[in-house]
C-alpha cells in the first residue's frame, strides 16, 4: 500500500481532469509514459492505482508549478471599441461606404 489513499488519488483525478491546456496533457503523459496505459481513438487512459508513489508526486509538482504558473501569468488586455465618429460627433464613412454614397448621389442626377 502507498502513501496515497484512494481519496488523495480521486481528488488528483479530479484536478487532472479541470485541466484545459493541450501542452499540459503533453507534459502529464510524459510524466505517466513509462507507467502502463492504454489508448483508443476516445483517448489515452491510465489506472492511478498502478502508479507508484514517486509518479504521483511527480504529477503532484507539475500540478501546483502549473497552477502557480497561470496565476503569474498576466491576464489579456480588453479589446477597446473605438466607434466611427470623432469628438465632434460627426460620423467618419469608411470608403467603401463614401463609394456607395457617390453612387447612389450620381444615379440620382442622372434621372
């Protein structure tokens, strides 16, 4: 029997499985690899159980370094609306919108 009791390994399942970015499930199946596994076109699936207690504290550190890790990172800036008007409240008209204009001007005297 491990360290590790079947309570520990089902929360450590669970923060796997919250888990949302492609390179961590890279580097978590670089951590199991050595470990017996098996895979299908659904996925790859491992049995906790069969790991030894050293695995599991290998994904132990690479779960709270990552966790530390994304908490570091700096949250995206917003992206900012900027309208087609200016200070004076006057509307700017992109060119296309200015071609459209003049066409619809030009058929009108045209008539």
């Amino acid at each position: 029997m491990g360290k590790y009791n079947n309570d520990f390994k089902k929360k450590l399942v669970s923060k796997l499985e919250e888990l949302k970015d492609k390179d961590d499930y890279v580097n978590i199946f670089n951590i199991i690899s050595s470990n017996d596994y098996s895979s299908n076109s659904n996925g790859i699936f491992f049995n906790l159980n069969a790991f030894s207690d050293e695995v599991i504290e290998t994904l132990v550190d690479y779960l709270n370094e990552s966790k530390v890790q994304k908490e570091k990172e700096p949250e995206p800036e917003p992206i900012v609306y900027t309208t087609y008007c200016n200070e004076k409240g006057l509307f700017k008209v992109s060119n296309q919108d200015k071609q459209i204009m003049n066409n619809m001007k030009n058929r009108q005297i045209s008539v």
